[in-house]
C-alpha cells in the first residue's frame, strides 16, 4: 500500500545531526542513491549548529553536578527538532542511543509497513541533555557496542528500512530477499569458474534441474541457519515440508560429527 490518491507516499528521512555531510555522503552509493535519485523517498539533514545563537556556535556544555565529558545542549537540539517537524509534522521521532531497545528485523518490518516519515535523532562523542532524548518517540541501539555517534545507527536503520519500499531493491535483489524471509539465513551461492584451486561448484547447481536446485538451496539455508544461528531457527515458521528438510539436517550433523 505504497500509493495515495496524489501518487507515491515518498517517506521523509530527516536527520538532525552536526555532521550532514556524512549524512550526504553515505546516501550518495548503490542502492540508497539510486531510490533517492528516483524520487522512492527523500532524505535531508538538518543541523543543530545552524540553531546556535553565540559567536561559537557551541552545541554542547559540562554536565551538570559536574564530572567528566560534555553534553548535547538542548536548545540547538529542541530548535533542529521543531524545523524538522515543521517538514514532517506526523514524523516518528527516533533517538539513535546504546540504552535504545536492540533494532531487529521485526521492528524494522513494523516500521516499514508503518511508512511514517522519520526523524533521526543523532548524537556525537558525547550523551544528550535527557530533555532530548525525552523528546523521542522510539529509542534504539543498533547492537551492544558504543559507538562515537549516533550517524551510522541512523544510517544502518534508513538502509533496512528503504528496502521494503518498492521500487528500491532491484529485481534480483527482491528475489533474493523473498528467499531469506522467515528467518533463514543466506544459503551458499557460487558463480564461474567451476573448479578454482581444486574447490568446485556442487554438481546440483550445474544441473539445470531448477526444482532440485530450489529445494538444496532451502535446505542448505536451513543448515546454515542450523549450524551458525540456531535462534533464529527456533523464531522460523517452518512449513511441514522445511521441517522434513530440518530433521535431515540435524540427522546429518549428527552423523558428522559421529565419523
Ligand atoms: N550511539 C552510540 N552507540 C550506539 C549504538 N550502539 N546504537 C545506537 N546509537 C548509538
């Protein structure tokens, strides 16, 4: 549902951080380019050093009851919030933060189908003033790790995001999303040559038997899955026919590692 009365709903992302050259730079390859540049969704920055009213241009101060590093100041922040509101006024407003909730795939897909104009919230070096961050309808973490800003978390979520609005993946990137759906990871692809220091290509992928290939690939997404991400097997819906290839697998495993 991708469509209104005026045409294309075109998502706005807007990215309120004191670096939107990054910003710029990183949309500025491959897939996200090419989306922006055929009008799939736009995105823009907004910086909070725009919004300073002293000589300086200062964005951050000493925390208050003292201790070490500096904090995002509110004002220059509450300001970049209000213009990017003012260009989106129905936007999620999304704190890029290590205490956010762990960004995972059913978020994303939430997010996605939601199709609500986004509003980044990126910090840098140092923690933001709470009123900040208080002012954020969603708050995440791209992982258990600090990182020195909030740039690259917002980026990671606008390149999972863009690839649920048509149009953005090209044909054989779609296919290849529909195949590593439910929860299985990617199973091993090769191209030519066939042979290369002895390690060959597996014979059923030069069989020209497209319904023999379909179902190996399955299963070895299925083993993959198995041997490298178990949870995410036990998150998978797996079909009667998926969980026939699955018990297969477990009993090959088996019989490995009893050799
Ligand atoms: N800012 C710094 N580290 C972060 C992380 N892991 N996720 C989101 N924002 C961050």
């Amino acid at each position: 549902m991708w469509l209104c009365r005026s045409g294309l709903i075109k998502m706005k992302f807007i990215f309120i951080t004191l670096f939107p050259e990054f910003i710029a730079d990183a949309c500025n390859f491959s897939i996200i380019k090419r989306g922006r540049e055929a009008g799939l969704f736009t995105v823009q920055s907004i910086n909070p050093r725009d919004f300073t009213t002293d000589n300086h241009r200062t964005v951050d101060d000493t925390p208050c009851g003292g201790g070490a590093g500096m904090v995002l100041k509110v004002e220059p922040f509450f300001a970049a919030l209000a213009a990017a509101r003012a260009l989106a006024p129905d936007a999620l407003v999304v704190a890029l933060t290590p205490a956010g909730e762990v960004l995972g795939q059913p978020r994303v897909e939430q997010l996605a189908h939601a199709q609500q104009d986004i509003i980044f919230l990126c910090g840098h070096y140092e923690g933001f003033d709470q009123r900040i961050l208080d002012q954020a309808d969603l708050k995440i973490s791209i992982g258990d790790y600090v990182l020195t800003g909030g740039e690259m978390p917002a980026l990671v979520m606008l390149d999972t995001l863009i690839r649920f609005i048509p149009g953005v993946l090209g044909k054989s990137e779609s296919a290849m999303e529909e195949s590593f759906s439910n929860n299985l990871l990617e199973y091993p692809q090769y191209t030519r040559p066939i042979e290369y220091q002895g390690k060959t290509v597996p014979d059923i992928l030069l069989s020209g038997d497209h319904a023999k290939i379909k179902q190996w690939r399955l299963k070895e997404a299925i083993r993959t899955t198995y041997l490298l991400r178990p949870d995410l097997l036990a998150k998978a819906n797996l079909s009667k026919g998926e969980g026939k290839l699955f018990l297969e697998v477990v009993a090959e495993t088996k019989d490995k590692t009893n050799e």
